[in-house]
C-alpha cells in the first residue's frame, strides 16, 4: 500500500487535460462578455455627473458675471437686461455646452409683473452619455435697492 501512495504522488499531473481546457474556455467565454460590458457601462455612466458638474460651474460663472454687472458703478441694476447676456449656442470654455439667460423683472412677490426684482435664471443644455437632451437651470433674485 504505501509502494501505491508513492506511485500515485511520483507520477502527479503536471498539466491540464483537454476536458479541462474546454470546460475553461467555456467558463470564460461565458463570463467574459458580461463583465466587459459591464466595464463599458460603468465608463460611460460615470461622464454624466462629470458634465452635470461641469455645467453648474459654468451656470455659477454667469451668474456671478451678472452680479458683479449689478454691482458695477459703471454698469448697474438696469445693466440687467437679456440684450447683454447673449445665448451661445457653444461655450468658448466648454463647447458641449449651450448657455442661456433668462430676465424677468418683477415685483416683491417675485411672481407678479412689477419693479424692484429681477429673477435671473441661467439655463446649461448639453447631451448626456446616451445622446438625451439635458439642460440645468440655476436662478438669483437681483433688488434694485441698495443696502
């Protein structure tokens, strides 16, 4: 018996039969395709908070220009109209990007026609990852009154 053991551990397989071989290329064949689209997935899912992130800086630039307008001496609360602010169509800064602003002057309310307030809404559009139309809207009220 113990001239068996010997024999069985002297003449150990040291390569992988051809059974085995099939049934790995099976298994990976299998599993592979899946995991690699999952990858893909992952890679392209991760760009929309990327631009999500991106166009509300680029909203929070504008916005901060039509304040700094407001607060300029030369320049002003009436300096605040959409004549000033045109669309673009394409961000110098960031081409994926369409920027818009939207001016409505209203009273306290902020609701009803009137003077005083100015609602300032700027609008980011772009295409996410899969080609859908998105867009961001980012808003400030401007007083005329000085503090």
């Amino acid at each position: 018996m113990d001239h068996m053991v010997f024999r069985l551990h002297h003449h150990g397989r040291f390569a992988f039969t051809l059974i085995e071989t099939i049934a790995a290329i099976v298994i990976l064949a299998m599993a592979v395709p899946p995991m690699m689209f999952a990858l893909r997935q992952a890679t392209v899912d991760r760009i929309d908070p990327i631009r999500f992130s991106q166009a509300r800086w680029l909203a929070t630039e504008w916005l901060e220009d039509i304040l700094a307008d407001r607060h300029s001496a030369t320049r002003g609360y009436d300096y605040i109209i959409e004549a000033n602010y045109p669309h673009e169509t394409s961000v110098a800064s960031n081409p994926a990007f369409g920027r818009q602003v939207r001016i409505f002057e209203t009273g306290a309310d902020l609701r009803t026609p009137g003077a005083g307030y100015k609602t300032v809404t700027v609008v980011l559009t772009w295409a996410d990852s899969k080609g859908r139309s998105r867009s961001l809207e980012v808003a400030t009220v401007l007083t005329e009154l000085e503090p």
